[in-house]
C-alpha cells in the first residue's frame, strides 16, 4: 500500500497548477513526522509511560540499603555503665519480597496494558497530525486557487467596467450600468481582500504543522485503500481505530488495578537479613573489665505480615478501583460509539464531496457557456449589463465551489483513513530519511533495567522552530484558467 497508489475517485484533484519545481504532500508529511513537537511531545510521554513497567517490577525484587550514623555522645546519664564519647554505626538491611498476595504481578499488567494503551495513543496522535497536515495542505491549495479566482474576477469585472464607462460616454449605456459594474468591482475587491487573509492564514497554519513555508504545492496523489461502502469502513475502524484499541487496553489496565488494590488485605512474606558494625574508637570503658570497641553483628529471618484490621482502608480502595474499571468499560462503549458515529459521517461528507465535485463540474461548463452567450447577447443589446456581471458572479461561485468541493473531498477521504486506522507513517509508505520511529524499541529497552544509575542523555528538544521563517504573504505563482 503506498500513497502513491490509484485508488478512488477523490484522488482526482487538481485545484491549481503544478509548478516545475514543487512541494509535494508526501514532503509535508514527512517535515511534520520528523519536527513537529505535538508528535515528539507524544513520544517523549509515552517513553515516561514506559517506565511503568520497571517502576512496578522494583517493588517484587530485593533491596539492599547501607546506613551510617556517627554520634557525638554530649552528656551521658548518670546511670550509664560504661558510657562512650563517640560511636560509628554502619547497618545494612536486604529485603527479598516473596509474596505480597499478587500486588506486584497484577500491577506489572496493569503497566503493561497502559504502555500499548499509550503506543495506540501515540499512534492516533500521528494520524490526527497527518489529517491536520493534510487539511492545512489542501487549504493552501484552495485558498491559493480562491485568490486566483478572486484576482481574475477583479480584473474582468474592471474590464467590464472600462468598457462600461466608455459606452456610456457615447450614450449607449446609462449611469445605472455604470454604477452596477463599479459596485461588483467594489464588492470583488473586498472579496479578494478576504481571500488573501484567508491564503496568508492557511500558510501561517501550514507552517505551524510542517515547520517550513509551504512554498509551491503540487496536486495531492491519489489516497490508498478508501471504502467501496460504508460498512466496509465501520468493519475497518472497529477493527484498526487506535482510540478504540487505547480504550480496551486501559480498561483491562483497570481490571488489574482491582486486583491490585484487593491484595492490600492479603498477607505477605519475605526474606530479611541485617549486617551492623559498631566502632566507639576506644571510648567505651568500664573500670571492671575491658570492653570491645568494634563489633559485628548479623540477622537473618522470614516476616510475615497478615493484615487484622485496617479501618476499611482496603476495602475502599477496591471499591474505588473497581467504580474506575467500570468507567473504563463505559469508556470503551463510548469510544466505539464515537467511531462509528464519526466513521458514517465522515464517508457520508467524502460521498456528498465527491457528488459535489460532479456537479460543480457541470455547473462550471453551464455558467461558461451561460456568461459566453449572455455577453454575446449584451452586444447586441438584447441583454443588459447586470446579466452579464450576474452571469460572471455565478461562473466564479460555480469554480469556487469546485475547488472547495476538491477540497472536501480529499480531505474527508484522509480522514475516513484516520478513523479506519489507515493514516500512519507506515500505511503511507512515506520515506523519512530514517527508519520509522518505533515505540516497542524503548518499552523493551527499559523493561529489564535494575542499575540504580542508569540515566539517558539530558532532555533536549527535536522538533524545530519557526521563528526565524518569514511572516506568510498572499503572493501566489502562475495559475491555470480558474475552475482547470
């Protein structure tokens, strides 16, 4: 499967013209893969998410803890035997846990559970950024064609104008004509106005994604492995949709939780042994006998902890578990409802988009034929000036309505991918300069870690900056005939 590959009729678009030299989609994806922060800000996360499992792991493995202590003995009681001046205490302690009536092992899935509940997490993340980055693409796109529109449209109906105004100078046309034509010129100029703040937007919001001017946009190619219905989608987003998987997956980290939290009132066991050394450096005395100054003394032992009574506390704190598990299962319910909710939806706007692009089609080659026949019409006088900028009016709403309707349609379809669990870097086939980036190769990595000073190199950011790119303009490069 590859972005490159023919597939459906929404990847017949073409809403301006594709320079020589050009920016493709595939390029955008691949800045906003490897620079945009909300995607490494996702990653970062879930590598903390990681850590989980280790964190959890720590507390069913055994403990060594080394304790130094040197007193200064100030003023001794007056009943001490042999009182000393000073004392250095050296104690170690390691503890082996042994049973802790399943606390560890269900929280070690829980960990588990919620470290691919966050790799599903992260995996949404990227889709949502491609559908934002494809949006932000295909808006350039179309604001870039509105612009031509509307700088076509102002030059004709200044033409239409001229010529308006000469005509009434030779007493063909009146004053009304003239009036009519400068208002269309006034109110498509304002219109260009619009059009223009709206181009530097989608730019400036292109920018924000990408993180680099947009420069010359080529066409998009056509998208991989659309639906042919309906249910083929739905069948496809229940299966693959990231949210919904993230959701189940926290709901069974909720059911471990429950466990975790009824073992409080289990017993446990472990494995004790203690080391002290004791040094009084020749100041413990006793005028009856000699005392040592150094010792060592060693235990060793099995503690059993078997809780009686805890006020509730376990109780409760099952109890509470158990009301989260249910919310997660309600969670889950919730989630699918939303995708197949947003699913229907979103082929129901891809299908009326691409209808739409049919009809503007049609339209587009009404209104031409319409304006052609009109001015000729005009000519001749059996039609006035104000159907032949009406006739003008309707031809540029029928090519804005194409573009937008091209527009929709791409769009709606990338985002139908998003919802099918269809719209990663690894669907795409996109080449990033480097192998994808793979959530599991951290998770393993730090599974199994126990050194106590095991630490990765200082936090810096990847992603980069936008600072320094200059402020979006409405210049737009050669364009094609308006509605081509």
């Amino acid at each position: 499967m590859t972005l490159l590959r023919l597939a459906g009729s929404a990847s017949l678009l073409a809403l301006a013209a594709v320079p020589a030299q050009a920016d493709d989609l595939r390029e955008a994806l691949v800045g906003a893969y490897n620079t945009n922060p909300t995607l490494q800000s996702a990653r970062a996360n879930q590598r903390a998410t990681d850590e989980g499992v280790p964190i959890q792991r720590a507390q069913g493995l055994p403990s060594v803890n080394v304790t130094a202590t040197h007193i200064e003995f100030i003023r001794q009681s007056a009943n001490a035997f042999a009182p000393p001046a000073r004392n250095l205490g050296v104690g170690s302690a390691l503890l082996v846990p042994v049973y802790s009536g399943g606390a560890v092992r269900n929280g070690i899935a829980a960990a588990k559970d919620r470290v691919e509940a966050g790799q599903a997490d992260l995996r949404n993340t990227e889709s949502t950024l491609f559908a934002q980055v494809v949006a932000a693409y295909m808006d350039v796109l179309r604001t870039e064609a509105l612009v031509g529109l509307s700088t076509n449209n102002v030059q004709v109906l200044r033409t239409n104008l001229e010529a308006t105004s000469d005509r009434f100078q030779i007493g063909d046309l009146t004053i009304t004509d003239v009036a009519q034509s400068r208002s269309r010129l006034a109110v498509a100029e304002g219109d260009l106005q619009t059009a223009e703040a709206n181009l530097i937007a989608a730019r400036e919001a292109y920018v924000r994604l990408v993180g680099r001017e947009p420069g010359e946009l080529s066409a998009p190619p056509p998208l991989p492995g659309l639906p042919a219905t309906v249910g083929e989608a739905i069948v496809a987003a229940l299966e693959n949709n990231p949210n919904l998987e993230a959701a189940k997956l926290r709901a069974e980290a909720a059911g471990f939780d429950t466990k975790v939290a009824g073992a409080g009132r289990l017993p446990t066991v472990s494995l004790f042994a203690n080391a002290d050394y004791s040094d009084f450096f020749g100041t413990l005395t006793s005028r009856f006998q000699d005392l040592v100054q150094r010792e060592v003394t060693a235990n060793a032992g099995v503690r059993v902890t078997i809780p009686l009574f805890q006020g509730g506390l376990p109780a409760a704190r099952q109890r509470q578990a158990g009301a989260r598990e249910t919310a997660a299962l309600e969670d889950v319910i919730a989630s699918e409802r939303q995708i197949i909710a947003e699913t229907r939806s979103t082929y129901a706007n891809w299908q009326a988009a691409n209808g739409v692009i049919k009809s503007a089609q049609a339209a587009v080659e009404a209104a031409e034929l319409s304006l052609e026949g009109v001015r000729a019409e005009n000519s001749i006088g059996n039609r006035q000036i104000l159907d032949v900028l009406n006739a003008e009016q309707e031809l540029v709403q029928a090519r804005a309505q194409l573009v937008t309707a091209r527009r929709n349609a791409y769009v709606a379809g990338f985002n139908l991918l998003a919802l099918m669990g269809r719209a990663e870097a690894r669907d795409l086939n996109i080449d990033t300069g480097a192998p994808l980036y793979d959530p599991t190769i951290n998770a393993e990595r730090v599974r199994k870690k126990l050194f106590d000073w095991d630490r990765d190199p200082e936090p810096v950011a990847k992603s980069t900056r936008t600072v320094d790119i200059p402020p979006a303009t409405a210049t737009i490069g050669p364009q094609l005939r308006p509605g081509e």
